[in-house]
C-alpha cells in the first residue's frame, strides 16, 4: 500500500512512480468516462476487461480468465511500464478492481507495484488536485513479464486446499450462501470454503483496516499457518483479499477461475448454506 501523502512526494521526486487507473464495476461500462472526468495527474487509464483478462468465448474458463502473458507484457508497455520503476495502481472502489492490476503484474514478474489506500477518494480529501481529459500516450515501457510469479490455482487445487487448507471465498455472503445469484448459472460454493466477504477488509473510509484488525480478522477465518487460497466470482475481488492477507505476511494463492468457471462445470458439487 501507499498513502496519498507519501504518493505525493514520490511523484515529485527523481523516480516517480508509473499511476494506472484501473475504475471498474460489474455492471458500469465508464471506466474510461470516469477517467476522462477526474484523475491523478499522468495516470494512464487500464481497461479491466479487454487489458486485464483473455476473453476465450468458453464459459468453463470463466468470466476474466488471466491474460497470456506476451499479452499482459504488450498491454503494459503502452501503459508506460518499465522494469525500473515503480508502479501505483488505484481506483474509486477502495481498492476493489484495482487489485487486479496488482495481482496481474506481480503475478508477470514485475513486484514493485503498490495500491493507493482509498483511492481517488482519498488523494482528493488529502487535497491533491485531479486531471481532467484525456491523458497523452506515454513512452513505451520495456518491463518483462513472464508469468507465474505468484500462486494460482485450478478447479482441482481449489477443492483439494478447500479440505486440506484453507479455502476463503471473497463474495457477498449472500452469494456464498447461495440466496441470490445475479451472474452466473449455479448458486453457492465450493463445498469446504469459508465465506470472507472482500468488503470486510476495507473500513467506513474506504481504505485497508489497520494490520491488526486484517490480522484479527483472518485469524477468525481459520488463518493459521495453512495454505491459504481465495476465489471470488470471476477472480478480480479476490486478488483484493489476496492483497490484505499480503499486507499481513501470509502468501495466498488466487483461483483465476473462480465461481464463474466453477459453477459452469456441472460435475463441479456446489453446497449452500451458512456453513462450508
């Protein structure tokens, strides 16, 4: 994480990072309308769905299947990215979409990437001024991406850490409990997982809890030293959780797939309820 105040100075400095506005929302196409209207000084806007996932046609790999990573890499470089400095990703949802830009890069192999803790909302309310219009293409980048920097897992991995670990699903609690299911075919859950709503790790203002509270509250979840994995509906609010179990030292592993792939496979079991 980075503060807006601490973002500040490092823009003015002598290796000032590269800003990525990353506003998406299931269901608001605006992203870049949102950018044109208002954003920090320089920030190149990244389209979450065509930038940040490869779209196969075939449900069973879901709804934002990880990009490959020459296309990953390519994308990247017209944002301006380079091996030798660092990278700032926000957005206006407390972290929420932008996560997935930092789990995609680290996951490439490119690590010093950061979220702006609150987002727009909270460069503003230090006082920081936002940029209007359209931003000028930057220079091409020249970072490398390779691809398998951080852990992921498949259909399989997931229901085998959902017993053996611990299997964390990120989405509303009234979609793990499968009351309602806006998206995708099936309701419920991998059978084994524990409901960890993403909205949770933020507080009132948008931005992470305090490390103790992450910690208190993971360690509610069964965070105990076990392998750890999160999915979501289509593998973008989970690498959010993804980042908040980081920011307290324990690794986890995303599931790219997540819901959407799971629930379109029907030799997949799914259970309801309260309980794992």
């Amino acid at each position: 994480m980075v503060g807006p105040v601490a973002l500040a100075a490092e823009l003015a400095g002598p290796r000032p990072p590269v800003l990525l506005d990353v506003r998406w929302a299931l269901g608001d196409p605006h992203g870049r309308e949102h950018h044109r209207a208002g954003h920090l000084p320089g920030a190149v806007y990244v389209d979450l769905d065509t930038e940040l996932a490869r779209h196969t046609g075939d449900p069973a790999g879901g709804r934002h299947p990880l990009p490959e990573p020459a296309d990953l890499q390519a994308a990247a470089r017209r944002w301006g990215v380079r091996g030798d400095r660092p990278v700032v990703v926000y957005d206006a949802s407390g972290g929420l979409a932008a996560a997935r830009a930092w789990w995609l890069l680290r996951w490439g192999g490119h690590h010093d990437v950061r979220l702006l803790d609150g987002g727009l909302a909270a460069w503003q309310d230090a006082g920081f001024a936002v940029q209007l219009g359209e931003v000028p293409d930057p220079e091409p980048g020249d970072v490398v991406l390779t691809g398998g920097g951080l852990p992921v897992l498949d259909a399989d991995g997931a229901a085998a850490l959902a017993t053996s670990g611990l299997l964390l699903d990120a989405r509303a609690g009234e979609r793990y409990r499968g009351e309602t299911e806006p998206v995708d075919p099936r309701a419920g859950h991998v059978p084994g997982a524990v409901s960890a709503p993403t909205g949770d790790n933020l507080g009132p203002d948008g931005r992470f809890r305090p490390p103790s509270e992450l910690r208190e509250r993971f360690a509610a979840l069964g965070v105990d030293g076990r392998d750890v994995g999160v999915y979501c509906g289509s593998g973008v609010t989970a690498a959010h959780q993804v980042a908040a179990l980081a920011a307290i030292g324990v690794p986890a592993a995303l599931y790219p797939g997540s819901w959407s792939a799971w629930s379109n496979d029907p030799a997949r079991p799914a259970a309801t309820g309260a309980a794992p």
